[in-house]
C-alpha cells in the first residue's frame, strides 16, 4: 500500500507509529524529526527535552 491509498485517519496508532519508521527509511529521520519538530508546540518541545535528558542524561 502507498502513502497515497491511505489516509492517517484509516491508520492504528501502532500502524501510524510504523509508517514514521517508513517514512524516516525513506525521507531520513533528519527529515522526519524537523517536521514533527516544527508542529510541537511550545509545552511540548518542552517536555520531550525534559523526557529526553532525563531518560539519556549521564
């Protein structure tokens, strides 16, 4: 199935989690991260900083 026969409404969210892994294999995960970078808003991108360091911080 392509990109185009489907729409993200039709999708899981286990199967929309595996067609970012798909996108990323075809656009890279550079591409990927600076779009769902750029929809965050503020309190987000907050918060997955915080996540993140704390999760991976030595």
């Amino acid at each position: 199935m392509t990109y185009a026969q489907i729409t993200a409404s039709e999708l899981t969210a286990s199967q929309a989690r595996g067609a970012i892994f798909d996108l990323a294999d075809d656009f890279s995960w550079e591409t990927v991260a600076r779009e769902m970078v750029s929809r965050m808003s503020g309190d987000e991108a907050r918060e997955f900083v915080d996540d993140f360091i704390s999760l991976y911080a030595d």
